[in-house]
C-alpha cells in the first residue's frame, strides 16, 4: 500500500479535473482563442498540478521516508563517512511498504 492510499480517491478525482482542464486548453488553441485566456487555463492547470504534486510529497514524507528512518534508527545501522565528507553507502526503503 502507498503512502498516499488513503487520498487516492481524491487525487484520481483531481488527476481527472486537471485533464478536462487540460483538454479544454487543447480546444481552445484548436479555436484560435485569444491568448490571454488559454494563457489563463494554462496557469490554473499548472496550479492544479502542483497542489497534487505537493499532496503527494506531503505523503511521502509522512509515510514513506518517516518509515525509512524508523528502520534506519531501528537497525543501528549509521552510514560511514569517506575521506571526501560524503557518505558512501545509503539506505533505501521501498515506498509502498507504509500503510497510513
């Protein structure tokens, strides 16, 4: 289960908004409508999509990469440090193992 499971709903919902507004755009330019006003539906749609993208992130942070450092920290597992201040090994969980 994602992350974001318990608003997939909700974001299928907006996914399906954004691709009506996103197919009234393409009609728009088909009519030749004046460039303000596509440019307007343009920047709704791109607001759209980010408020999805940034419901998204707030998922992943919340489940997935909470998730991650709990079995980081569980472990006792520290990752060790090369000469050059960077760290050389790195631990990565897979995403859909959270549930919310």
């Amino acid at each position: 289960m994602s992350s974001y499971s318990p608003e997939q709903d909700d974001l299928l919902k907006r996914l399906r908004r954004i691709e009506g507004q996103v197919a009234g755009i393409s009609r728009m330019v088909a009519d030749d409508r004046y460039c303000i006003d596509v440019l307007t539906q343009v920047s709704a749609a791109t607001s759209a999509l980010q408020s999805v993208s940034l419901k998204l992130l707030d998922a992943h942070l919340a489940g997935c990469v909470v998730e991650a450092a709990k079995q980081v920290v569980g472990s006792g597992r520290q990752d060790q440090g090369s000469s050059g201040g960077h760290r050389s090994s790195r631990s990565f969980v897979r995403c859909r193992s959270v549930t919310a």
